[in-house]
C-alpha cells in the first residue's frame, strides 16, 4: 500500500493521520512516497487547487470543515503553499535507515506546517523538527544539501507521475488508484472485501 503526498497538500495531512491505522487494520503495511505535486501539476495539466477561482474558497472552507470532523489541529498556513523539498529530502534519507522514524518525522512535519503555522520551506525548520524527534539536525541539513537525497526525490517524483500520479493524497493498493482524502472509507471497503 503506497500513500504518495506533498508536505503542502491539506488534504495529503488529513490524511496522514488515518493512514498507517487503516493499513493495519488489514494487515497491511503503508509506504510514505513523499513527492512534489508542481511537476504532476505539470504533466496532466492542473493548477494547484488554491488558484482556482471559487474551488480554492471552496477548498479552504472545506479544509477548515475536514479539520472539525476529523478532529485533527489545522489552521490555513501562512506562506502557502510552500516549496516542501527539504522535507521530502529529509524524509527519504531516513526512511533509508529507519523507515518508522521517518513516518514520525513525516507526521511531525505535516503538524509543523498545518498546525503551527511552521515554515517548512526553511531547510533549518525541518531540522528543528527532526530534532525534536530525537534526529540529529546536523545529519538532516545534511541530507537536504547530499545529491543523493536530490536525486532520489527526483526519481520518486518522476516515477510517481509516470505511473498515474496527479494529485495528493494519491494511495495504491493492489495496483488500484484512489485520490482524495475523500477516498479512505473506499480504501477500506477495497481492503476488506479484496477489490471488487
């Protein structure tokens, strides 16, 4: 089961914090794809949701809406969106050494950005967090500057849209697609009865 995001998507944090508890609640396990949405945005042709004239006011009163029923903390961010490639960065180096840790930090960075208001964009914020996590924020800086972690965030972002991934959050299961927070109860119902 692949959950593929963008640290800026709203909708990609609401879902953040019922993912992982959905996949094992069938035994799955989840995999985070962090990504960028711009170049998605890109290739199928889309503008980003808050640039759509009456969807993005739609959309905000909708995330503030999501937020209530989910329970989960949200307030709009401001600067947003952002550019989210530190913390994919900083993600992917350490879900290459410790892949539990770094949904941690992944859920601490969504909190960070949506539900105080912290500038995740900022190489020094995201090593704030990590540190906060018990990461060392050298090793984070790092991460964000080493070619390697580019280069892999390229290649995840590159392979995401090659194979059919538009928007966020985007899961994969079995090979089946589904958008949208929107999605998760038809991800269970997909889980639970094996497809349809």
């Amino acid at each position: 089961m692949d959950f593929y995001f963008d640290f800026s998507s709203p909708y990609a944090y609401f879902a953040s914090t019922r993912i992982d508890a959905l996949a094992e609640r069938f035994g799955r396990v989840c995999r985070w794809r962090p990504m960028l949405l711009n170049p998605a945005f890109q290739a199928s042709g889309n503008v980003r949701l808050i640039d759509q004239p009456m969807k993005g006011a739609y959309a905000r009163h909708d995330w503030d809406r999501m937020s209530r029923l989910m329970q989960v903390p949200y307030a709009f961010p401001d600067p947003f969106p952002v550019s989210t490639v530190a913390a994919a960065r900083a993600f992917w180096w350490l879900d290459s050494i410790d892949p539990i840790l770094a949904k941690k930090l992944g859920r601490a960075l969504f909190h960070g950005y949506f539900a105080e208001a912290r500038d995740i964009s900022q190489r020094d914020v995201v090593a704030a967090i990590g540190a906060e996590q018990g990461i060392d924020p050298a090793q984070v800086l790092g991460a964000v500057d080493d070619p390697v972690w580019k280069a892999k965030l390229r290649h995840e972002t590159e392979g995401a849209i090659a194979s059919g991934v538009f928007g966020a959050p985007f899961i994969v299961v079995d090979g089946e697609a589904f958008w949208g927070v929107d999605r998760l109860w038809m991800v269970g119902e997909w889980l639970e009865r094996g497809g349809w």
